[in-house]
C-alpha cells in the first residue's frame, strides 16, 4: 500500500477538515477504514524485498525461543525444577513478544510516518494504534506453534484458558497503547525516547515469569513479589502461562496451585483496570502536544 494511494483513498473518503480529529481514540476507530490502509501498508512495507515474506514472523520467536530454552532451560538446568519447561518459555515469549513490538513500534510510528502526519489532518493517535493492529496480526503464527506444542503436550483446556488468554491479550493491548501514546509523541520532541525503549525492554523480559517460575520469584522477593505481580505485564505473563502451560503438564493442579499466586484472576481485573486508567492519562497527554506534531516532526 503506497503513500500515494493511502492520501488518495482519504481524501476520498472526507474533506481535508476534521472536525472529529480532537475526538482522540474515538475518532481513529471513526475511520476503521483507513485504520485498515495504514495496518495494510506497514505489513506490506515490512516484507517488502523480503525473499522469507511473513515467515519471518515465525523466525523471530523461535529463535529467541530455542536461546532461552537452551541457556535457561539445558544450560542453567530450568528443566529439573520447571515441568514442561518449553512450553512454559514459548507461551510467556508469545505475550511479551507481542506487547515488546506494540511498545517498540508504537514508540516511532509518528517519526516513520512524518510525511503523512505533515500531509494530512488525520487523527495522529491512528498511527501507534495501527501499530498495535500490526503487532497483533504477528501474533497469529506465534499464537499458531503455541497451540500445535500444547497439543502435542497433552494440553487439556478449560474455561480458564479462555478466560486467561482474553485477559492477557486485552491488558497487553491496552497498555501496549497506552504507553505507544505517551512516547511516540514524547520521541517526536526527543529522539532519546526511542532509545529509552530499547532499555526497557530488558527490564519487560526478565520482569517476568517467561524464563524463571513463580515460586523461584516468590522464594526471592519474599515480601517485595507484590512489585512484581503490581506490574500489569508480569500478571498478564501469568495468565497466559496458565492458560497454555500449566495445562500441558503432567500435575495441572499441583502446577496451578504452586506455579501460580493466589487470587490471579482478580489481580488480572485490577491489571486490566490500572492499564485502562493509565491509557485515559495517555491520550489526555497525547491531545495536549498533538497540535505541535507537525511543526516538530
């Protein structure tokens, strides 16, 4: 999907004002249609002159996969205190890779569409949610090699596979959007915030439960774990890890029981809601510097 074609199809669709662009989220999902270009046109130009095409998408996480499982997992000897070790790094990877890429993303998506932001008055928070949309559309192969494993594993699913997978993605959604908001429009103003991410991101993938078990977290941290399960990526690891790992190994219930902190389904809820909360300050700061995005990008 061209620049060209995507200024042509919206200048097809309303005039050049835009009374509704104060409207903030509202507004982009006003214009689903062009939602649906811009999303089109980021996975076109990712594979572009791309002999491997979307296969990549598969490559990226089982190569991270195979490093974690056999450092952590053959190296470090993971697999004698932690059932079904590789499932329980593959499903942890599959949620943080994906909110890892939504925040990423999200971070420089105004920056690499500056020429658009410039040409046309368009709703600027479409371009971190578009990203979002592109993050969770890499999701689906990975989410793809998740299953097969499981299954393959003896994987028995219950409703609180259901339930734990819809709240894991919906907090990683939400708060890969909300904090998508606050820095794209922060890296238009100071190009360090992009390189803040990058150092964050250490701190996402080892600030969970993906490589070590919960019980490992909770015999260290002792009375400071409620740092940890107050962060909404570290529940949302949780709930993803019980809704495919905990099922696929040999003593569900003693794994839930142990592997897992009390009460998580509600912790998951207060995560969901904290994630909501922060994604309101979000756009009341985006709508506060969005009008000097152009003259500043």
């Amino acid at each position: 999907m061209s620049e060209a074609t995507l200024v042509a199809e919206r200048q097809a669709l309303e005039p050049l004002s835009s009374p509704s662009a104060s409207l903030g989220l509202l507004s982009v999902f006003q214009r689903r249609y062009l939602l649906r270009l811009l999303v089109q046109r980021e996975i076109a130009a990712r594979y572009e002159q791309s002999f491997l095409g979307f296969l990549w998408s598969y490559i990226n996480p089982l190569t991270q996969f195979f490093i974690y499982w056999y450092v952590m997992g053959v190296v470090m000897g993971a697999h004698a205190t932690i059932s079904n070790y590789p499932v329980h790094v593959f499903s942890g990877l599959v949620i943080v890779h994906f909110f890892t890429e939504t925040f990423g993303a999200g971070t420089r998506s105004i920056v690499r569409n500056k020429s658009l932001v410039q040409k046309m008055p368009l709703p600027k928070e479409m371009f971190p949610v578009a990203a979002m949309l592109v993050s969770l559309w890499h999701v689906l192969p990975q989410m793809a090699i998740l299953l097969i494993v499981c299954f393959l594993t003896g994987w028995h699913p219950d409703m609180g596979t259901l339930v734990g997978g819809v709240l894991a993605m919906a907090i990683m959604m939400i708060l890969g959007t909300a904090l998508s908001l606050i820095f794209s429009v922060a890296n238009v103003f100071w190009r360090d915030f992009g390189s803040l991410v990058g150092i964050l991101m250490n701190f996402v993938r080892f600030g969970c439960t993906m490589i070590y078990g919960y019980d490992q977290l909770a015999q260290h941290a002792g009375s400071l774990k409620w740092l940890v399960l107050g962060n909404p990526i570290a529940v949302a690891c949780l709930l993803f890890q019980r809704a495919f790992w905990a099922l696929s190994t040999d003593r569900p219930e003693h794994t839930i029981k142990t592997q897992f902190p009390p009460h998580l389904y509600q912790q998951g809820l207060i995560a969901l809601g904290a994630s909501l909360v922060l994604l309101l300050i979000a756009q009341w700061f985006f709508s506060k510097f969005e009008a000097r995005i152009p003259e500043q990008i």
